[in-house]
C-alpha cells in the first residue's frame, strides 16, 4: 500500500516536472509568437503590394486600351489619306485628258474672242451665213471655255484636297506620337508591375518559411501539452486518493474518539455520575437514557 509520504513525494516530483513542461511549453509559445508575428508582418507588406500591382495593372490596361484606340484612328487616317490620295490621282488623270483637248490660248484669251464675237453679232449687219458661221465659232470656244473651266474646277478640287491630306498627315503624325509615347508608359508600368510581382513572390516565399516554421515550434509543444495533462490528472488523482485517505483517518479517529466517548459516558451512567451534554446525545444516539 502507498504511504501517504510517498504520494507526497510524488506530489512534489510531478509538480517540479510539470513547471518544466510549462516552462518548455511557454518557451515554444513564445517562439512561435514570434514566427507569427514576422510572418503576419510579411503578409501585410504582400497586402499593400498585390494592392499596388493591381493599380498598376488598371493603369496599364487603360493605357493599352488608348494604345488601341490610337492605332485604330491612326488606321482610319491611313485609309482616308489613301483614299485622297487616288482621288487625286483620278483628278490629275482627268486634267490631262482635259489638257490634251484644251486650246493653247488661255482662258482671258478665249473669253475676249468670245466676247468680241457677240459684240459683232449683236451690232454688225450680217448675212445669214456669216452670222451663222460667227455663232458655230463661239460654241467652238464655248467649249474650249469649258474645258478651261473644268481644269479650274478640278485644280481646285486637288488643291482641297491636298490640303486635306496634309492635315490628315498631321493628324496621323500627331496620333502616333501620342501613341508611341502611351506605348512606352505602358510598357514602363509593365516593367515596374513585373519588379513588384518578383517583390512580392519573394515575400511571400519569405512569409510561407515564418509560416512553416511556427507550425513546426507549434507541434513541438502538442507532446508537451500531453504530458503536461497527463501529469495533471495524475496529480488530480494523487491528490484525490489523498484526501479519501484522510477523510477515512478522520472518520476512522472519529470513530474511535466516539467509542472512547462512550465508554466513558457508560461508565459515568453506571456510576450514577452528572453526564456531558455531548455524552448525553452520544448515549441518545445509541438508544440509551439516563432511565436505563
């Protein structure tokens, strides 16, 4: 049978181990804590960078999106300029088959003669012939007239029509400098958005081994923990087998103190002595009275 000495020491041995294990266990707490806390400090710098490589990525796309807005009306230009372009080819074709059939007297010339012609006509007393004849040679120059006309008209149109096309030039000029300079911010913001995701997978990786090494130091204290509960409940149970222990010493003196008592109180009766109130109740208690 275990002496109550020897679950004593035992007490005391337990509680010694157990503040060690505490002490072990509150060590690796307070390491893990750590861990946690760099790591929780790397994810909050990864936080306010995934943060700033998506505002970079916004500004980056809008960019593109103006880049492709540009190239497009660039495109547009293109194809108007071009479209210019033959018209005024079609136009100087048209001119030089009109320079083939004009007259080699100038427009001013044509007209005077022209002119002269009518003033004739209307004030010169003229036989039917000659009048017919002199009528015949204005539609003649008429025509001529027209084509000199017409080679005005299309002049002009080429002149429209170059002016046109140098503004669109300018147009197009200015819109791929716009262009190229949007491009190259563009691609300046790619290159910091690329450095950042590096920044940040390296953080990462940084915070994944804080992380890796606080699950580690936290399962180094679940064997420490088991210990500690296993040693708790065997000092509950020590102690528990204690106290039943002395409450059974207790009620054991109890029981003898209460023989005793009564022995005494037998003897005091039968003598005929003046009992205790507390041997009066003991001898109550057994069924014994004064009378007996």
């Amino acid at each position: 049978m275990v002496s109550e000495q020897q679950r004593t020491r035992e007490i005391e041995e337990l509680t010694q181990k157990l503040s060690t294990l505490k002490e072990q266990k509150n060590k690796l707490n307070i390491e893990a804590n750590e861990w946690a806390e760099k790591r929780n400090k790397l994810n909050e710098q990864c936080k306010l960078l995934r943060g700033e490589v998506l505002n970079l990525r916004n500004e980056r796309d809008k960019l593109n999106e103006e880049v492709k807005g540009l190239k497009q009306q660039r495109e547009r230009t293109k194809t108007e300029i071009h479209e210019k372009i033959e018209a005024i080819k079609k136009l100087n074709q048209g001119i030089k088959a009109l320079n083939e059939k004009k007259s080699s007297r100038s427009l001013q010339t044509l007209q005077k003669e022209v002119e002269s012609i009518d003033w004739k006509i209307q004030t010169t007393p003229l036989d039917l012939k000659e009048e017919k004849e002199l009528v015949e040679k204005v539609k003649q120059l008429e025509t001529q007239l027209n084509i000199h006309r017409k080679l005005e008209h299309l002049s002009q149109k080429i002149l429209e029509l170059q002016a046109e096309v140098n503004t669109l030039k300018t147009e197009s000029r200015l819109c791929h400098e716009n262009l190229t300079e949007k491009a190259q911010k563009s691609q300046e913001i790619h290159e910091k958005m690329l450095g950042k995701i590096d920044e940040l997978k390296k953080i990462e990786m940084e915070a994944d081994g804080f992380h890796k090494l606080f699950l580690q130091t936290k399962e180094k204290t679940r064997p420490l923990q088991e210990n500690i509960m296993e040693i708790a409940n065997k000092l509950k149970q020590l102690k528990k087998e204690i106290r039943e222990e002395e409450e059974k010493e207790k009620k054991k003196s109890e029981g003898a103190l209460r023989e005793k008592l009564e022995k005494q109180a037998r003897e005091k009766l039968r003598r005929g002595e003046r009992l205790t109130w507390e041997e009066f109740q003991l001898l109550a208690e057994k069924g014994i009275t004064t009378q007996d």
